[in-house]
C-alpha cells in the first residue's frame, strides 16, 4: 500500500485520491466522504499538502487524534452515515493516515448542511438538480423510474394494437392451447385475447395483474413507454433524434436527412421501427460476392444495428431529460444514449456480455416487443460482426455513446456498389454507369424529395391505417425491418434460427408477403433462384 500511496503522491491529486495536510475543518472532511459516496469510491490521504505534494507527515498522538476525528465525521456529519477503513503509512518523517471510502448504497448521501456533493474531476460539486439526484437512487435500487406513475394518463391512452402484440408473444403458448393463433389471433378483440389469458379478465385487469398500473390506479411509466399512443404527450424527452449530416462534423448546416418530431412520436416500438428505416435508408449497400447485380447488404451489418438501437432505447437512463441522438456522418454513426453505464458497470463489462439493466421492470418486458433477447448477450453478439465500434462511457456528461465507424471492411466499394445519398445529383441514381443497382426500378431517390417525410415506418402503418392488415408476432416484425433490404430466403431463415421448410417460409415470407408487408424483387418468376424479398413501404 506504501509503494501505492507514493505513486499516487508524486502523480497528484485525481478523481479517486484527495490530499488533505491536516484536519482543520470537520464540515470540509465531511464534504470530500459525501462526494467519494455518491461517485465511485476513493481515498484521502492525510499528512500531504494539496496545494504542493509534498509530504507533511503526523507524530503518533497525531495520528490517533486524525483516526478518531475521521470516524466521527464519517458516522455524524455524514448522512446517511458511512463505514470508512483506515490505515497508517509510515513514512521516513512520520506517518500519514489513509481513509478509504467505498462507493455508497444508500445514495444519494449528504452533509450535516443537507448539501449533495459528487467528485467532479480533482474537485467537487454541488449537486441541485433532480434528474441527477434521481439517477443517484436508481442506481443504488431505492427508486425504480420506470415503475413510476404517470399523472393523468389512462388505459385509453395506450395503443391497443401493440398491448396485443405483446400479449401474443408473452403468452404465446397459452393462446396456442386456446387455439387463438394465425388468423384467429388476429380477427380476436383484444378484451377476448386477455380473457382468453385470464378469465373473466379485461385489458385493465390483466394489465395491473402484470404491474403496468400500480395499485393507486396510475399508468407506469414502462406502460406509456411500451404501449403509449403519443407517449410524448406526458414524456416529450422520451424520444429520438435522428439527422444525417452532410460531413464528418456536429456543426455541419447541410444535412441529408431528418427525421421530423412529428414522425418519432410514439411508444418505443414506434420508435424502433422509426430508426431504423432511418439507418436503411441513408446507410450503403455493400455488394457480397461477386455477382455484380448482388444488393448485397447495410455497410454497418443489420443485427449490431438493431442491438445498439434497441440498448439505447430500453437501457437509457429515464431520469435525464435529454432524448436518444442518432447521427449518421459521411466516416460514423453514432448512438449517444442518455446516462452513463449505471451500477458500476464498465466497457469491458459489457463487451464481455454483462448484464445490469438500470430499468428492470421496462427490460423485462420489452422483449416481447423489440427484437432483443434480454440477457445481456446483445452487445457481444453486434461485436461478433465485421464493424469497427468504439464505446465511450461519458460521467461527466452523463450519456453513453456507441461510435461505429463507416471504413476499413464496411467502407463502401465505389466500384460497382455504392448507394448515393447524393443530395445535389442531376438524377437520383447513384452516380456512374457501373453503380445502378439492379436497372431503372432500385434507383436510389434523393433525399431531399418526400422520402424522409414519407410514412414508411411499419409501426405507424400498425397504429394508423385504417385498413385492416394482420397482426405481427415479435419475430414477424422483425423480419419486415430485416428486409428493408432485399434478403434471400436462406438469409431470412438464418435471422430466425430456423431450417428452410416449408411451414416455416409461410409462416414468416409467404403470409407477409400476402399481407403487403414483404413484396418479391422478381414477381413474375416467383421460384427464381435470385429471388429476395424486400419490406413494402408507402408512397
């Protein structure tokens, strides 16, 4: 421990090591164990001058009159109290006297003044607002935001479609022995899918059975997050934003796509299937293999893309007022996610596969809606694919940001390959007799026509079409988003998990194609060997 203090010593005063020479001040002590509390953790080290480094080492009396002072401190002007370890170093002067602080459990922790204060670099801070004091008792499991109420808002005001599509995937097997599966499941009312569940059981009753309506009859913040049909109405900040920037550069005033406030509006199914049409079409196609009319598939591969989408939206942090930020620059995409990594977690923590959810209640249920599986295997299995990532866990301003990198083995081959996001072309086909992809019917329209304000989002088709389309399984809607690129067969039953028979293509490719959610890039041959099936979106 010697050898340590006296690295630490010569390096200075950091994060996690504060000097003190003396104690001359309770109220200041107690300030700098509130702060090591509420962070991570740390030690002050008695005996050295903070302002020079250098050593002014205690006699023995004094270091049983620090050893007393700091347990006092710790258990009466610090609330709640803590437990501190200390110990002695002896020095050639003297001794100095080291005070170990553990990160708290009780956040968030302050002094005999009321007053919260957390490190911030060398030094401290005071800490006001509530967002952060929120985050601080959510990490420490005193307080769970997405089991809290949401004032004013009903059953009506959530999205029946999707309470039902949640339904049939959570009690999947339940309704297959009642025989609601197929069409039956979908001509049946949602009051016949719940009492078909529980007998005797609405909407309502099944839903404050499953704990999205607390016992004062209040909505939950995971149920308006889930099923809301403006959930924005009550959570304007629990949304996306989603910009394409003409550039490499945040400050860029040109930008080849943006998705409007209005189109994001929604419940987090909404918003998923949102981004990513947004990702599909404004991210390039890479031809595979050496047919030179292959589409191909998304330079950033389509699965990382749905996992980093899907851990932004269910693991943001509910506390800070701040939206998802997506933005897709001409070298990057990057995934900027509300909240550091909470409880403690760290980068290699979560590439190793990981698993602490900060929303407990919302990730456990969001799996029968979004297409993830919920074990903390996501981010290894993005990782598992052919990308160049990087993480940044950023305390200070409180936001995780995945950086995934448009170069090396995703950059886009401009030889036979590259789909324009050319905003200023005379045409809107990708630029050079050899870049048409597949003849006159998969030229690339520009960006700046109606594209980004068309509805194309599967999510909103669901919720606002009043024609009447089939309800979609979890895996169903899947593939629908898979396919806004053109896939094989042996692609989409790779997705899946799944061998190549029969049931299986009419379960997933067949009805979907019947139901106008999937279309053949080559109708007119429909057994043809290069046969691919493209997701259908509206004019």
């Amino acid at each position: 421990m010697m050898d340590d203090i006296l690295k630490q010593i010569k390096a200075g005063e950091v994060s996690g090591v504060q000097f003190k020479e003396r104690i001359l001040d309770k109220y200041d002590i107690a300030c700098e164990l509130v702060a090591f509390s509420n962070s991570h953790g740390g030690k002050l080290v008695i005996g050295i001058k903070d302002k020079t480094g250098g050593i002014n080492a205690m006699s023995y009396s004094e270091v049983q009159e620090t050893t007393n002072l700091l347990s006092d401190i710790a258990s009466e002007n610090v609330v709640p109290s803590i437990l501190i370890k200390i110990d002695t170093v002896e020095v050639e002067e003297g001794n100095l006297v080291v005070a170990t602080v553990k990160e708290g459990l009780n956040k968030p922790y302050h002094d005999n003044k009321g007053i919260v204060w957390v490190k911030n670099g060398a030094d401290k801070r005071k800490v006001f607002d509530n967002a952060e004091l929120a985050e601080m008792m959510t990490d420490c499991g005193s307080f769970a935001p997405d089991e809290a109420g949401v004032r004013d808002a009903t059953v009506n005001d959530l999205d029946a479609t999707t309470i039902k599509l949640f339904l049939g995937n959570r009690f999947e097997r339940v309704l297959e022995k009642k025989g609601l599966t197929g069409d039956a499941f979908n001509e049946a009312s949602l009051d016949m899918i719940c009492s078909a569940i529980a007998k005797g059981h609405d909407c309502e009753k099944i839903l404050r059975n499953l704990r999205f309506i607390r016992p004062d009859g209040t909505l939950t913040v995971a149920a308006m997050l889930l099923f809301g049909k403006y959930t924005q109405r009550w959570m304007p900040m629990m949304t996306a934003k989603c910009i394409c920037f003409a550039g490499n550069s945040v400050g860029s005033k040109v930008f080849r796509d943006k998705v409007n406030d209005a189109d994001m509006e929604g419940n987090l199914l909404h918003q998923y299937d949102t981004i990513m049409d947004f990702f599909t079409r404004n991210l390039h196609n890479v031809q595979v293999g050496d047919e030179f009319n292959s589409m191909g598939k998304l330079e950033i591969p389509y699965t990382s893309l749905v996992e980093f989408t899907v851990n932004s939206l269910v693991h943001r942090s509910l506390n800070m007022k701040a939206p998802v930020r997506i933005f897709i620059f001409d070298n990057r995409v990057e995934i900027h996610s509300p909240g550091a990594l909470p409880n403690g977690l760290t980068i290699d923590d979560i590439k190793a596969g990981t698993s602490m959810p900060r929303n407990m209640f919302l990730f456990n249920n969001a799996i029968y809606l979004l297409p993830y599986t919920g074990v903390g295997s996501g981010i290894t299995r993005a990782l598992d694919e052919d990308i160049n990532v990087t993480f940044m866990n950023n305390d200070k301003a409180q936001e995780f940001v995945i950086t995934v990198w448009r170069g090396g083995s995703n950059q886009v081959e401009e030889k036979s390959n590259q789909v324009g996001n050319q905003v200023h072309g005379r045409s809107n086909q990708v630029e050079g007799k050899s870049n048409q992809v597949e003849g006159k019917s998969n030229q690339v329209e520009d960006l700046d026509t109606g594209l980004r304000h068309s509805n194309t989002n599967l999510g909103t088709q669901l919720r606002h079409s009043d024609t009447k389309k089939m309800s979609l399984s979890n895996k169903q809607r899947d593939i629908v988003n898979f396919c806004s690129v053109p896939r094989t067969t042996a692609e989409i039953m790779e997705r899946l998990g799944l061998s190549n028979q029969t049931k299986n293509r009419e379960r997933y490719i067949t009805s979907l194609v019947a139901a106008g959610y999937l279309q053949m890039t080559n109708p007119e041959n429909p057994t043809a060997s290069n046969q691919k099936y493209k997701k259908v979106t509206t004019k």
